[in-house]
C-alpha cells in the first residue's frame, strides 16, 4: 500500500452493492478494502457469503462499532437498508470519518418526505445538510474535501442525468414528464421474496410501486432544484428478466422548435469532460448491454416534431452507475483525485 493510498471499510458488505464495491476498489490506485462489516454475518469470512471472492478476499466480516471502524479505515462505504444510515452516520462523522452512504437516507433533505415515502425515522437535520447530493456529474464539485456524500439512487441517476441539461436550458416543460423505467432482479437486493423468485419473473415483466416508489421524491426534488419551482413526475418502474441494469425512458413536451440533434448538441456541450456519460449519435438509441459491468450512462434522444415531445433514453449498470460505481466516483472527487480512478475499464459485451 503506497503512502497515498487510503483504507476503506465497507457496512454491510453481504449484499450485492458490497459485493460490488470490494470488486471495483480492489482495482483503485489509492484505496484499499481494510475492513467488511455486517450486523448479522460478524465472526465469518467473507468468502462464506461470496465464494467469488476465495483467495482474493480473505478479511473476517466484523461488527458495527464506529471506534472499531476508525482504527481501521479512513472512509465508510454504507452499502446497507433503508434505516441504517441516519444512526450510524452521525457516529461514523465523530469519529472523523468520512462516509458516503449507498441507501436513501441522506438523500432527501426534508426529514418529513423521507418518513412519508420510506416509512421510517430521518436522520437529523444537522447531517441531512452536512451530506452532499452525489450525482458526479452535476454535483461533483461539491464533493471535494466533504466528510459525506449522499450517493443517488440508481433510478434517479439514470432519469436525472437524462433529464437535468433540458429542464437546466429551459427546453423541455417540467410538468409534462413522465418516466418509464426498467430495471434487472440485482435492484432489489440479495434477500428472498416471492416478487423476486426465479419462477415469478422469468419470461414476465411487471410493473411495480406504481406512483408509490420512493425514488419520486427524490427525482422531483432535483429536478425543482433545477428547474427552480416544483416539479411532479409521473413514474413508473418494471421489473425484467435480467440481473443487471436499468433502461429509463422519459417524454416530455418540447418549448419551442428543437430537433433530435439539437438535443443531442446540448447535452454533448453539457456533460463534455465528464468521462462517463456518453451521447449517442442521431438515430441510434442505448441498450443495457452496452454499459453493462461498467460505470458509463448512455444518452439517446429522439425529438417527435409531430407530437412536439422529445423521447429521451438513459442505460445504466444499476450495480455500478447505478450503486458502487458512482460511490466510488465520489470518493475520487471528494479526495481530490482523478474522476475516473479505478473505473476505466470497458463494459462487458456480450
């Protein structure tokens, strides 16, 4: 380990999004796994839970305990439920360390939304302004030298990045958007359900949380950010046969006359130096197995002078962009490194 290099423990590193971040960090330049944690697994190897990781990761799972932890590591990864974040992080923050938090609880900065849409006690008010919103491409220079980053949930990230350039520009009508969205079985999380059983979703797809899921508040807080006036959404998830990623698809009423390329243009301006969203060329739209294993969203647009709607179309790796990925992305820039550190490498195909 160089004398940069920095060490990373990750909470709840049993389930798919630890899983994830142990893969994409044991390939970074400057960090290093030094510690996994789990409330229910302490005292075994991690390789018990994950065989992949025989003879490559051989750390003991460990309890939850913040001064534990920070003799150990330097920054925190929260890869756990809805619940788990708003009382630890304000431990994990007196301990001096820094932590970025892969589940919803720092996300929405009015605690009493966040119990409406999740069902559950806030964190307080102090460490909901203490957290940075992640989205790295829109809110990456916020993140350099924060103690906590919020990451986005994959859903809003795939929308958000597809959407924030023509609502920023004025050039689509908030109050007409609405969002269809397809995601892969690993969204859901390594627990057993019925609504996840191998013989309930192959050959299927269903919608679910219609106009209840609780990315909504999220997607419509950012977007009034952005748009700086209340925005509504209509949004819609479906759950495909798939393990891994996300298609969300939006429509929208243009203002004015733009056409596919025009969109295209702006959103190419927009995102330029920003290494990991890529624009699609005029008549060709994204596909979940092109960014797949990988930290890209792709961008597709088609502007309908007929119905005076744009279709706009995101792909992300709901595991990577969609979780771990973007974490890590926010761990570059808010120490100040290379946005792109430990994520280079080409989506798998096919």
């Amino acid at each position: 380990m160089s004398s940069d290099t920095i060490k990373a423990a990750i909470v709840g590193a049993t389930g798919y999004g630890g899983a994830e971040l142990i893969r994409l960090l044991q390939a970074h330049p400057h960090a290093e796994v030094s510690c996994v944690l789990s409330s229910s697994n302490s005292g075994t190897p991690l390789s018990e839970s994950f065989a992949h990781l025989t003879n490559i990761m051989d750390l003991e799972l460990e309890a939850i305990e913040p001064a534990a932890i920070k003799a150990k590591a330097d920054v925190v990864f929260l890869a756990t439920p809805a619940g788990v974040s708003a009382e630890l992080t304000p431990k994990l923050l007196e301990q001096g360390l820094k932590v970025i938090d892969l589940s919803g609880d720092l996300r929405l900065k009015d605690g009493a939304l966040y119990e409406k849409w999740y069902k559950r006690a806030p964190a307080s008010a102090e460490v909901l302004e203490q957290a940075v919103y992640g989205l790295s491409e829109v809110y990456g220079e916020a993140a350099a030298g924060r103690s906590a980053i919020s990451n986005p949930g994959c859903f809003p990230t795939a929308t958000l990045l597809g959407l924030i350039p023509a609502v920023k520009e004025g050039w689509i009508d908030p109050s007409t958007i609405i969002i269809d969205a397809k995601t892969g079985v690993s969204g859901a999380g390594r627990g057993t359900g019925l609504g996840t059983h191998y013989g309930e979703i192959n050959e299927s797809v269903k919608a679910y949380k219609v106009n209840a899921h609780q990315h909504i508040p999220e997607i419509e807080q950012v977007l009034g950010e952005t748009a700086g006036r209340e925005v509504v959404i209509t949004f819609t998830t479906h759950l495909i046969p798939m393990t891994r990623g996300i298609l969300s698809t939006m429509y929208a009423s243009v203002s004015g006359s733009k056409s596919t390329q025009d969109f295209i243009e702006l959103y190419e301006s927009f995102y330029k130096g920003r290494p990991f969203v890529r624009i699609r060329k005029n008549g060709t739209m994204p596909a979940t197995k092109e960014v797949a294993g990988s930290n890209y969203c792709d961008i597709g647009f088609s502007a309908d002078e007929r119905t005076g709607r744009v279709t706009i179309v995101s792909a992300i790796d709901n595991m990577v962009k969609g979780a771990a990925g973007q974490a890590i992305q926010n761990l570059n820039l808010m120490m100040g490194w290379d946005e792109a550190a430990g994520l280079n490498f080409i989506p798998m195909y096919p």
